[in-house]
C-alpha cells in the first residue's frame, strides 16, 4: 500500500461485539479495521471509546507521516492507557 502524507485519512471509533475497536479510511477505503487491542495477545477489545480514539489517533499520526505498518509497541499503548 502506497501512502503519501496528502493523502486524507480518517479515524472512526465504533462500537464492538465486546467494547471499542477502530477504522482508520484512506480517501474513504478502510485501510484498518482495528476491532481489537493491537500487540497484546488475544482478543481484547478496547474497554472504552476514549481508549480505541486515542490509539486510533497515535495510529492516523503516524500513517499521516508515512510510516506503514504504523507499528505501536506495548509502552506507547500503556502510556495511552488503553491497557
């Protein structure tokens, strides 16, 4: 996948079958479709909307710089508290 830092990105916080997950669209086409925490093992939805926007925020930051995947790491989801 190609992006570029024009392109328009765009964050959606939704509700899941067992709390909050994220979509993040490039120009309207879903490019993650993030119903889980991602990196911690298992399943685990986001406990709160406030946690899946503010990772989902970190995530549209770093796509916006152009970085892809846009990896996070468990120190960056914790000090987001969204573990």
């Amino acid at each position: 996948m190609v992006f570029s830092r024009k392109s328009t990105f765009t964050l959606e916080v939704q509700p899941t079958a067992s709390g909050w997950g994220y979509l993040i669209r490039q120009e309207g086409r879903v490019v993650i479709d993030q119903p889980t925490i991602p990196v911690v093992p298992g399943q685990r939805s986001f406990a709160t909307r406030q946690q899946a926007q503010r990772v989902g925020e970190l995530v549209l930051t770093k796509m916006r710089a152009g970085r892809f995947p846009p990896t996070l790491s468990l120190p960056e989801l914790d000090s987001l508290g969204a573990l």
